[in-house]
C-alpha cells in the first residue's frame, strides 16, 4: 500500500500520550473548533496512511495535539 502522508504513527502516538488519551472523535472536535471539518473515518485514514493531510490540516492538528509540526515529521 501506498502511504499518502507522513504523520499517521505521531498522530495515533500523540493522541495516546495524552491523559487522558485523546479519542479521534476529540481530535475531530478539535479540529472542528479550528475551522477544520473532516469526516467521521478522517483520524484513522490518516493514522493508518491511508488518507492524504494538506499543509492546513497539519498546523491545525499540530495544534489540536499540542506538538510541533516538525514533530509529526519526525524531524525533531
């Protein structure tokens, strides 16, 4: 399978370092709060490569998990 972006672990693993742990559904809310509206299925496309993030979406959910873009990277 063809990845379709580069953040799907950090995601999942921020989500979960969280306590308590950020549920997809909480990310989504967050997201929404932010001006960023995805579909139900979104978080776990994504975790699972499945689904492509654009540059807005990136800063939106770096904020929404309180991580650095060049943490979802994996270049810090």
């Amino acid at each position: 399978m063809k990845m379709k972006n580069l953040i799907g672990d950090r995601v999942r693993e921020a989500r979960h370092r969280r306590n308590p742990k950020i549920t997809q559904l909480d990310l989504l809310a967050r997201l929404a709060i932010r001006g960023i509206y995805m579909e139900s299925t979104s978080i776990s496309k994504i975790e699972s490569y499945k689904r492509p993030v654009t540059d807005i979406e990136l800063v939106a959910i770096a904020e929404a998990l309180n991580v650095s873009i060049l943490w979802l990277l994996k270049k810090e």
